[in-house]
C-alpha cells in the first residue's frame, strides 16, 4: 500500500473519531466503537445514566417498611415443580 493511500485513511479514520466525539459532545449521548477487537465507551464526563433521572416516590410505601421486609410469602405459594 503506498504512503499516500495510507495516510488518506488514516485522515479518514481521523475525521471520523473527530465526527463522533463532535456528536458526543453535542448531544450528551455516549457512542460506543470498535478498536482492536475490543468495545469503547466515548461518553461526557458529567453524564447521568437513566437510574440517575429516576424521582423519589417517598410516599410510595404505607406503613412500616420493617413490615414488608418480615412478611411471611411462602405459604402462599403455589408449587407446580
């Protein structure tokens, strides 16, 4: 392969890295890529996973969570092994 053939891929491959942390950066959405057999990760340092944006429901549970926790369920169950 001549230099020259070389060196336009390797501007190519640079240019595309280039595209994909440009979208990255610009929407927030981590991207994932391929290199040397293995699976990369390009995200924005302060990115929040989807548990992130989760909201409270504090009130979600009424009564004593100590209860639930206690509670007898296997009588209830119904065996078809």
């Amino acid at each position: 392969m001549p230099s020259t053939e070389l060196g336009n891929k390797k501007d190519k491959t640079a240019e595309e890295l280039l595209k994909i942390l440009d979208t990255v950066a610009k929407t927030g959405v981590p991207a994932q890529i391929d290199r040397l057999g293995k699976q990369l990760l390009v995200s924005p340092v302060d990115y929040e996973g989807k548990l992130a944006k989760l909201e409270a429901h504090p009130d979600f549970v009424i009564g004593d969570p100590e209860e639930i926790v206690h509670l007898e369920w296997s009588t209830d169950l119904e065996s078809n092994l």
